[in-house]
C-alpha cells in the first residue's frame, strides 16, 4: 500500500516504521571515518526526537545502490531483496552486550529499541523503494531465526514465512528530503517490536529513472 496515503500514517510505535522530513545528509557518504564523526551524531539527535529516549548510540551504517556497476569493487552494496529485519529476540540485547560491554547489564534492566535510519541521497527513490511490513500483522509464528554470518561472529535476524494478514507499507518516490525510522527491536511488549522490511520491484518506475541511492544508520535508542 502506498503509505502516503494512509489515514493516520503509520507510527513508529504502532506500525512500526514512520515517515519524517529530514535533508540531513553526509557530506561524503564514501568518507567512512567523517561519516561516522559528523553524521552519527546528527542521526542520533533524530532519532532521541522522534522517540524520546535519553541516549542514542549510533553504530553501524550501510551505503547501497541499485546499478550493479557502482557497487562492483566499492563500499557500496546492492538492496536487500529479501523481507528480514536486521534483530532477532536474542540478537537485540547481544548487540548492547557486545558494543557496550561495560554497562550492558545496567541499559538492559531497562527498555531499549533497535531503529534504522533509512532514507535516499542524490535522487529520489524511484527505482527499488523500501517496502515495511505493519508489525501488527506479524505473529511470532512467522518469524524464522536466521544466522548471519561475519568474518569475526555470527549474528541472528528475522526471516519470514509468507502470510496473507502482512500488510505492507512503502512510500513512493521517497525524496533526500525525507528519512524513513524503522523499528528493529524494541524490549517493551506493548508497542511495535520488530517489522519485516525488503526492497521491492515497483511497476510504476519510470524506465529512465537513475538507480536507487541510500544510507542507513543503524541505532540503539535507551528509555529511562
């Protein structure tokens, strides 16, 4: 369904994923350590006003394009066409232990979410848009942990298994003047926990449309 038209828009806390206007971009998405340094900080002061949470820790970040050309032999890498999302129930509060080892234990006694920061740079997302699933469709039986293997360990996150009651969001044409907020994880039980999310083929791109650029920058969000 095309969220845009959508009356409420979805919500972070009940779908979610939400929809914001935000033109922040990196100044040079390629430059690893400036990105780190000066775009993290902006995400994380996003995501403590769209949430509310005391303490933001941004962490990871991904650079993608849908032209096979500029990924070959870059940072880049392709979009996931795959419905997944990144945590599993038992991979959201290792990845607090395993960054924050220190006072893991004291953040975890209290609530904390996994939310992505998504949105497209150069040009709008005609081509290959991001699709989420509402997380109020999503039984705990559609879930199917999957591992994730790296060079240094292995991660888990959420497979699915198809269901005819998913209902399923994206935005068309998502502009660099736009961020989508994608929830992960979240260790409350009365408000969205985790969305199924994947690139999509949409039908209506215009033949001419220039490929699909984006970030994404990943955050853990602390409650008091």
């Amino acid at each position: 369904e095309d969220a845009r038209l959508r009356n409420p828009k979805p919500s972070l806390e009940k779908e979610g994923l939400e929809l914001v206007a935000w033109s922040d971009v990196p100044a040079d998405e390629h430059d690893a350590a400036a990105f780190q340094r000066d775009f993290y900080p902006r995400a994380e002061a996003l995501v403590r006003e769209h949430t509310g949470a005391g303490r933001v820790h941004a962490f990871d970040h991904n650079l993608r394009s849908s032209d096979k050309d500029m990924t070959q032999g870059t940072s880049l890498q392709p979009p996931v066409w795959l419905a997944h999302n990144d945590y599993s129930e038992a991979s959201g509060p290792q990845r607090v232990r395993d960054l924050l080892a220190d006072e893991a234990e004291e953040l975890l006694a209290h609530r904390f979410a996994i939310i992505n920061v998504w949105k497209p740079i150069h040009n709008p997302a005609y081509e290959a848009p991001l699709a989420v699933c509402d997380a109020q469709t999503i039984r705990s039986e559609d879930r199917i942990e999957t591992d994730l293997r790296y060079p240094d360990r292995t991660g888990e996150i959420y497979s699915f298994a198809y269901s005819d009651l998913h209902r399923w969001y994206y935005y068309p044409e998502m502009t660099p003047d736009e961020t989508l907020l994608i929830k992960c994880y979240d260790s409350a039980s009365d408000c969205s926990r985790f969305t199924a999310h994947t690139a999509i083929r949409d039908p209506n791109t215009p033949p001419s449309a220039p490929p699909r650029q984006s970030i994404e920058v990943r955050t853990l969000a602390f409650f008091d």
